[in-house]
C-alpha cells in the first residue's frame, strides 16, 4: 500500500513543538516526528497514549523474583541443603539482596528488549531516515496526506509561524520507509 | 507579580492551638500520673519535630548545592519547617533537663550491666550529653538563620550574591548535619539501649528524617495551594517531582532498614539481636510490620504510578500514611525499653503526638507570615514556574 506523505523539516525544538501541537489539533494525522534528542512534552504535543511499557517492568521485574526465591529455595534447601551458621536451611531473609538485584535485571533488561520489540528495532536494522540530519540537528514532522481531510493550503498556513526549513512531498510503498 | 499572603483559616488556626494545649495539659498531667510513659511520649515528639524542622534545611540546602530550579516556587515551605527549628528545640530542651530519668545509662549510676567500655562511660557522662546536645542545636538553628535570612534579603534586590551566599552556607551545612545528626540520633535514641550498637544508626534515622520531612513539605505545599496562596505557582510538575522523591525515599528507607535488620540477623551476636528479639516478641510483631507498611510499602506500590505522583489529592494520602509510619518507627525504637514487653497505647501516647503537632504547625504559620509566600526575588523562579517533566 502506497502512502503519500508531507515530510516538513524544523530548526528549532519550540518549533517542532508548536507546529506538532498545532497540526494535531487542526485534525490532520502526524505519521511521526524526529528529532536528534528525546523533546520533552513532545508526546503530549503528538497525543500519544501513555506507554505500556512500565506495565512489561513491572510484571517482568515480579517474574524475576518469583524465579530468584524459587531458584535460592531449592539451591539451599531441597536440593543441596548447607548450614550456615546454625541457620534454617530456607532463611528468606538471607535470600533478598540476591532476589533485589535479579529483580532489577530482570525488569530492567526485558523492558529494553520489550522497547526493541514494540520499535521493531534488532542488530544490523537498516536504518531508515527521513533526513540524515534529524541524527544531528534538524526536526522532522510527518503528516499523512492520504487522509481525506489533508488540505495543503491550511498545513501550509498553519506551520507558517514555526519557521519551516524546508517541505517535501514523498510517496512511499510498502511500510517502514520514511515513517 | 503580587504574592498573596499566607493567612491561616481561623477554624484550623483554632484547632492547632486547642491541640497545643490539649499536649502540654497532657505531658503535666503525665508526668505525675504515669512519669514513665510521659517522658517516652516527650522524647518521641522531640525528636520527630527537630527531625521534621531539620528536614526543611536539608532539602532546601540539598537544592541550593545541586544548583537546584524546579523547587523555588514552593521554598517557603521547608523554610517555614526549617524557621521552626527553634520551637522544635523546645522539647528536646526538656528531655535535657528530664535526662536522667529518661536514659538508663543516666540512672543507673554505671550499673547498666557494668561498664562494656571506658569510651562509653566518658560519653555517656551527663554533663557531655547535655553539652554535646546544646552545641547540635545551636549549629542547626545558626545555620538555618543565615539561610533563611539571605534568602529573604533576595526578595528585595533578586541580586545573585545572596544565592551564592546560600550554596556555601548550604554546603557547610551539609557536612556539619551529616555529622552532628548522625551523633545526635546515637546520643537521644540508640543509648536508650546503652548495650546494643548498630553502626548505620545514623544513616538509618537520616532515611526517616528526609522522608517525613518530604511529606510534611507536600502536605504543606498542596495546603497553600487550596488555600490560595500558592494558586499559579504551584504545577503538577511540581507535585511530580516530590511524588518522585518520597517514592525514592520511602524505598531509600526500607533499603537502610534492611541493611541494618540484616547484617545484625546474620551476624547473629547476641548483644546486638537483643534489639531485634524484643522487637519480634509478642505483640510487638504487628508494630514490627506495621512500620514497613506505611513506610514504604504502601508509599511504594502506589506511587509507582505516574498519574498517583501528580494527583494533590492522592500525595495527601500516601504523605500521611508516610508521617503516622514515623510516628510507628519511632514508637518501635523508643517505647520497647520503657514499656517491657507489650506495647500500650492509650491516651499519653494521643495527647502528646497531638501536642507536637499542634506545636509544630502553629510554629510553621508563624514562620510563613514572616515572608512573602514566593521567594519572589529568586533569579530561578522563572524556571520553576516554567519547567516540565
């Protein structure tokens, strides 16, 4: 499926987040937008939905303790049990700064893996960009002109006091591609 | 920029002062009906209040050093807290005086189990402690003037010398808290107990200190912004930001908490289990959990969310949870070697708790009017009143 895109490039973070707010809310779709740095408020111009990804840390980071007390369990006390100092061989209280640390490993690693996946991100990814500059100091804002509602001239007005850089007009097939 | 000023209702001003009163009728009552219990009461509402007032120097210092922005709207707050270091000397002035019917090591005459240790017959020698305590107070309340001094000079002239003034002062600060709280908390807590040690003591009572000083600045700042002084100064940014640092405080306690339990569970040395075997025994247990509850599970699980972090409303909540959770912590540590066996708790313990909290807030009102409610000259105010997360 072929997409036709308006790709709008800016110099400044204000501008990226003026415009950004003010085509979302003008009701036109923003397919994405780049910048060379995490913007802060950038998802909150774009309306984005929150990200599910604290939810993956969470559940994930319980799995890892569960699995860490149940490995410690059955090291220490059902399959080679070992007296320390006089202690029960299930002494929980000896089992936690281990079960803390695979805890934070665990939610820690899965959530950036999880991330990896969700961005559809792997080791040796092409990387694909909108403009090679958008890794160094240009912002990039994407709007979808398959959208019936795409009215060239309204963008046009509507981007003119964020001090566009430079517009284009792209087509691309397939997903991927620019955006 | 107009800054409203700080007037509290008349019904709340009202109730804080039947409460102050309802406290000191309480403690002279107490000390003839049940000494006991009246002077384990006193020198836990001392040391919460000095803990609470020293907590607002240590923020605001702990801010002035990091070069700090984001707190600047709402300063006046741990300054008012801090402000109230003097009054909050007040009881632990009588607990001085009270001392030696207080700690055992005081009378006793030396017979507390015999001397372990020459070092600790010298240190804990009545005439030190009460030196040694009134030099702590006089640094901290030295130290907590000045700062609050030039940062009310800078309402007038915005000039940045007096922010520098306070990065130094701050800084100063911190080194000489660090050690003088850290000797103060063995001296007025651990020698209740004079045989048992724990060298992170210290640390441990720090982790307390920030926390309820945390909440009691949140509890504060959303107050002053329902009653309108703070209304357009204070955002959700803000409130973000302290629901970021009671969430990492309240498991910054439990981390100290845990270090301590554990090393001494596993070291397994009987003169420091002692602590911890009165502590798990009989009904003591249910206060033993009690306080990891409020201190930081409950704090814990629900901030966790980012919406709980910006909610006034839910801050209240979890910032009073975390104020009564020091109460309970304090209650564990000081009450075991007055009460024996069981805890009690009854209307010494109410009246009292009562008392230093309406002591603490009329003290807080007082400082807040001295000031306007913005620090208005703060060349950061821009920042904090623009900045987002």
């Amino acid at each position: 499926m072929s997409r036709r895109t308006l790709v709008t490039v800016f110099d400044h973070e204000d501008d990226i987040l003026g415009a950004t707010r003010a085509i979302r809310e003008a009701g036109f779709r923003i397919a994405d937008v780049y910048a060379p740095y995490a913007v802060h408020g950038l998802d909150k111009a774009m309306g984005l939905q929150p990200s599910k990804l604290p939810w993956v840390c969470f559940v994930l980071g319980l799995v890892g303790a569960a699995l860490k007390v149940w490995f410690e369990f059955w090291t220490t006390a059902q399959d080679w049990p070992i007296n320390v100092g006089g202690k029960p061989w299930n002494s929980l209280p000896a089992f936690v700064p281990v079960t803390f640390e695979v805890m934070v490993l665990f939610a820690g690693v899965s959530t950036v893996f999880a991330f990896f996946l969700v961005s559809r991100l792997w080791p040796g990814k092409r990387a694909v960009l909108a403009d090679p500059h958008v890794t160094d100091d240009r912002f990039i804002l994407i709007i979808d002109q398959s959208d019936a509602a795409f009215d060239p001239v309204k963008v046009e007005r509507l981007l003119e006091p964020y001090h566009v850089v430079r517009v284009e007009e792209r087509e691309e097939s397939g997903e991927g591609g620019a955006g | 920029m107009t800054i409203p000023e700080f007037q509290p209702p008349a019904p709340i001003l009202r109730l804080v002062k039947v409460l102050a009163g309802l406290g000191a009728a309480t403690l002279a009552a107490g000390l003839f009906l049940a000494p006991e219990r009246a002077w384990m009461n006193l020198l836990l509402a001392a040391f919460y209040l000095i803990g609470l007032c020293l907590a607002g120097v240590l923020f605001i210092a702990i801010q002035y050093v990091s070069g700090a922005g984001w707190y600047v709207a709402f300063r006046r707050v741990p300054e008012a807290m801090a402000g109230a270091l003097p009054v909050a000397a007040l009881p632990v002035l009588l607990v001085l005086v009270a001392s030696a019917s207080i700690y055992p090591w005081a009378h006793a005459g030396g017979e507390h189990g015999g001397a372990a240790f020459w070092f600790k017959d010298v240190w804990l020698s009545p005439l030190f402690f009460v030196v040694r305590a009134l030099i702590y107070l006089v640094v901290w309340i030295a130290f907590a003037t000045a700062i609050l001094r030039t940062s009310r000079s800078q309402d007038s002239d915005g000039d940045l010398s007096h922010t520098r003034r306070n990065v130094r002062l701050s800084a100063a600060f911190l080194v000489v808290f660090g050690i003088t709280f850290w000797l103060a908390s063995y001296d007025w807590l651990m020698s209740l107990e004079p045989e048992w040690y724990s060298t992170v003591f210290g640390v441990y009572q720090f982790s307390g200190v920030i926390l309820s000083g945390l909440a009691m600045i949140t509890i504060l700042a959303v107050w002053l912004y329902r009653l309108g002084p703070l209304r357009g100064f204070l955002t959700a940014e803000h409130l973000h930001d302290l629901g970021k640092l009671l969430f990492a405080f309240s498991t910054f306690w439990m981390y100290i908490w845990f270090c301590q339990f554990m090393l001494i569970w596993y070291a397994d040395i009987p003169e420091e289990t002692s602590h911890f075997i009165t502590r798990l025994a009989g009904f003591w247990q249910p206060v033993f959990w009690l306080n990891i509850l409020l201190n930081w599970a409950v704090p814990f699980l629900v901030l966790l969310h980012i919406p709980a972090k910006r909610s006034p409303g839910m801050l209240l909540k979890i910032s009073w949870v975390i104020l009564v959770g020091r109460w309970v912590d304090l209650y564990l540590m000081i009450a075991p070697p007055f009460v024996g066996e069981n805890p009690v708790f009854g209307v010494w313990e109410v009246g009292i708790a009562a008392g230093a909290a309406g002591l603490f807030f009329l003290a807080v009102f007082r400082t807040l009017r001295h000031a306007p409610v913005v620090p208005v000259g703060d060349p950061y105010l821009e920042e904090s009143l623009s900045y987002h997360n």
